[in-house]
C-alpha cells in the first residue's frame, strides 16, 4: 500500500513538472520567472523520476 502513494506523489511531481514547464514555454515573458519556474519543474521532474525507479527496482514483500 506504501509503494502505492509513493508512485502517485511521483506521478503528482512529474504533472507539476509538465504544467511548469508548459507555463515556462507558453505563458512566461519574464527571464528571472521561467528561470525559477523551469528550475522547479526540473527539479519536480527528477524527484518523480528517482522515485519511480525506487518503485520499479524495489521488490515487494508479500
């Protein structure tokens, strides 16, 4: 029941991670807010990464 939270708050940071950068890509004019924003989303985008290896590789105990 863990592992499953644990993959939907990664799924949660890479949709974080998409809508940043969407608004990063589309919305943002200014340079120090898309910095930031795209900063974040990167950041979102590799802790959702980490964490679903951590769920893919970690077997499970029945």
């Amino acid at each position: 029941m863990d592992k499953m939270w644990i993959s939907f708050g990664s799924m949660g940071c890479m949709l974080l991670a998409m809508i940043f950068m969407f608004f990063v890509k589309n919305k943002l004019k200014n340079k120090m807010l898309k910095f930031i924003f795209g900063l974040i989303a990167y950041i979102l985008l590799f802790i959702g990464f980490i964490t679903m290896i951590y769920i893919v590789f970690n077997p499970t105990k029945a």
